[in-house]
C-alpha cells in the first residue's frame, strides 16, 4: 500500500505539474521575466498548491500518526542560517538560467529529452557535490 | 489549453497530491530530495517508484496534450549543465526546491521555507532580467 501511495503520489504530482504547464521553461521563464513580458499563470499554480495544501495541513494537526505510517516525518528545522541562503541563491540562479527546476527538469526527459539530458545529468553531479561535500566534512 | 483553468487544476492536483502523501506517509513532497534519497541513499525502491511516477506522469501529459507555448528550441549543453549543477548544488545546500520548500513549506508556514522562497524566487527574477 506504501509503495502503491508513493507510486501515485509521483503520477499525480507529474500530471500536476504538466497541466499546470510548470514542465515547459518557456512558461516558467516567462513567469520570471516580470520586467519583460510577464506570464502569472505560475502565481495561480502556487496560490492554489498551497492553499489545498494548508488545508492538507490542519487535517494534520487534528492526527496523531499518519494512515500508513507510525509517525509524522514532516521537517522541524526553523533556524535560518548561510547554508539555506546561499543554497536558495543557488538554485536560483540556475532555475532562472534554464527555467528548470528539479520536477520539471526531470520530466523533460520524456518531453525535451536533448535538454533534459544535459540538466539532469548535471543535475545528479551539482547534488552528488553536496552529497560528497557534507560526508567529506563531516569526518 | 486554458490560461486561467489549467494552472488553477494543475496547482489544485499538486497541492492534492501533496496532502494525500502527507496524511498517508507522513513526509513532505520535495523532488530535489527524493532525487537525492534515490541516489545515495541505502533504501531506493520507494525513491525510485516517485521520481518513475513523475517522469511517466509528466511526460504523458506532455505527449497526449496541445501545449499553448512551444518549448524553447533546443538551448545550448554548456546553458543546461551550469544550470543543473547550480540547480543540483543548490537545492541540497539550501535543503529544498520549488516543491519543498515553495509549495510544502509555505503550506506549513514555515520560516525557513518562507524565506527560502523569497530568495530563490528574487535571484531566479534577477537572473532572468540580467541574461535578457
């Protein structure tokens, strides 16, 4: 039932992004460009994600597990530090140079496979580099 | 293709999706570290089933429907890999991306998602205005 959920959840946020058209960077580049010639739609994609998922939320809070699990395994970290400020900056850059972020750059495997190729190949080294880099330091 | 019904369905999907993994798993939806539990972590068959889900989910939609913008033509290698290291490198170092801490995160209200989105958001912008 777990794998069946995570399995589902992968479809459904796949098709999601898709009908949201957040796949296609010339959408989400268009998004950015709010001194040029602006595309909202993306405000409308967000503004709705995340009002369903404050209601997701409050069901949460009303539980004491989850359906499948024994515990809630939702982030607790609240301090801000340099390494989630940097991070964001980052990625930031990089979101704005391709209009890629990781979802959307992963399914440009089915829908742009010459691009998605080189993103996410660059995509695995960039998060392989910070995987080695935390293991290395923190010997 | 509509400009107001589509991204009001695909939000109001991503956000369903979200929820029903929360209330049944009890985790957040993050792609860029569900990415990074399949490759490095011991434990991959669940990793693998969503990021396999997302690419098959995405990719089908994109190939059954009319999309109404084209993608861009094929964009230069060196553009995408500085973009996916940048991409890679950074949502590990600032521990989330669009979808952790942009739609998860905001949905919890929590700070360092918060204030994550607003700087990724405000140097994707910059970033776009200085290349055009």
């Amino acid at each position: 039932m777990y794998a069946i959920v995570t399995l589902a959840a992968g479809l459904l946020f796949g098709l999601g992004l898709a009908f949201s058209e957040m796949t296609n960077p010339t959408v989400v580049l268009g998004f950015l460009d709010i001194f040029g010639e602006w595309n909202p739609s993306l405000i409308i994609v967000m503004a709705s994600a995340i009002t369903v998922g404050m209601i997701g939320y409050a069901v949460k809070r009303k539980r004491m597990a989850p359906m499948l699990a024994s515990k809630w395994q939702v982030p607790t970290l609240r301090h801000i530090d340099s390494k989630l400020i940097i991070g964001s900056s980052l990625f930031g850059i990089g979101w704005g140079i391709s209009g890629y972020c990781p979802g959307p750059g992963l399914t440009a495997l089915v829908n742009n496979p010459s691009e998605g190729f080189y993103f996410v190949a660059a995509l695995i080294v960039g998060s392989g580099l910070h995987y080695f880099q935390t293991r290395i330091t923190q010997k | 293709m509509d400009t107001i019904f589509n991204p009001l369905a695909g939000g109001l999907l991503i956000g369903l999706t979200a929820t029903i993994y929360l209330l049944a798993i009890g985790k957040v939806i993050g792609i860029s570290g569900i990415l990074s539990q399949l490759l490095f972590n011991k434990e991959r068959f669940l990793p693998f089933l969503f990021i396999a889900g997302l690419i098959v989910g995405g990719g089908a939609y994109g190939i059954l429907t009319e999309k109404t913008v084209a993608f861009p033509e094929t964009r230069s290698p060196i553009l995408l890999i500085v973009s996916g290291l940048l991409v890679g490198y950074g949502t590990r170092l600032g521990g989330g991306c669009t979808s952790g801490h942009g739609v998860c995160g905001i949905s919890r209200l929590s700070p360092r998602s918060i204030i994550a989105t607003l700087i990724f958001m405000a140097a994707a912008i910059i970033t776009v205005a200085v290349l055009n």
